[in-house]
C-alpha cells in the first residue's frame, strides 16, 4: 500500500511514523509493511515502514519504476528508520536500489550486517535458541517442571 504525500503532508507523516514510540518485539508484532512517497522539488523519498517481504516487492519495484521516471536532477531517498526487518527479496531490492544510486536514511544502513552481505541477520538457530530459554521461562513461572 503506498500513499503520494505533497510537501505540505511530509512532517505529519514523520510525527505519525515516530509515533510508533518503540520497535516492537519480532516475538510480539505482526508482520506488516507500509510505504509512504514523499514527492517534493529537491527530493523523492520512499519511507519504509514495518517487515519488507518478497510479498510486497512487485508493488514497491512498481512504484520505483513509475516515480523513477520524474527523478530527472532530483535526489532519490529511501528512508529506512522504521523498517524492522527485510527477508532476502528485501535485500536483495535494497542493494539493487543501492546500485541505482538511491541514498538511504539513516546513512549507514546498508553497512549494518545481515543487510550488506547475503545472510540474514539472525541465525535461524540462534531464533531457536532464543525461542527454547523463553518456553522454558514460562514453564517455571507458571509452575511447571
């Protein structure tokens, strides 16, 4: 789902992204993704919102394409402070943006391990384990074995 935002609307979108107020847990949330476009005369800017799965790619690639078409001089954003997590269609399509010369918000975030390279983040394994001491914690506060 996108949503074209005018100059006018952009910093009511950023208060309405900020507040989320924390990232929340991966074991408590949902899965979801949202992407504003915010269209001004300096700037085009993607604002990613949630978990990018390869199930939202075509729309956004779609969106990619019809808005690169109007870049022309203009700078071409991807602001990814409030994207949690992205499987390996959502990198893949982050590196490729990378490579059309998109800049990213914060600067940094294609540096961050797990986004750069073509592992996840987090192991399955180490999910696993994470997993098991949390059954485990509940058994004994609920006063099982």
């Amino acid at each position: 789902m996108a949503e074209v935002l005018s100059r006018n609307t952009e910093d009511e979108s950023l208060r309405s992204a900020e507040s989320f107020g924390y990232r929340p847990s991966s074991l408590t949330r949902s899965l979801f993704f949202k992407y504003y476009i915010h269209d001004s005369v300096p700037t085009l800017r993607f604002q990613l919102i949630g978990d990018l799965r390869v199930a939202q790619i075509a729309e956004l690639n779609g969106s990619w394409e019809t808005a690169r078409t109007t870049l022309r001089s203009r700078r071409f954003v991807l602001d990814v402070s409030h994207l949690y997590s992205a499987d390996e269609a959502g990198r893949a399509w982050l590196r490729k943006m990378k490579e059309a010369g998109a800049q990213f918000l914060p600067q940094n975030y294609m540096d961050s391990p797990g986004v750069s390279q073509n592992s996840p983040p987090h192991s399955e394994q180490s999910v696993t384990v994470c997993l098991s001491l949390l059954g485990r914690a509940l058994r004994k506060i609920r006063g099982g074995r």
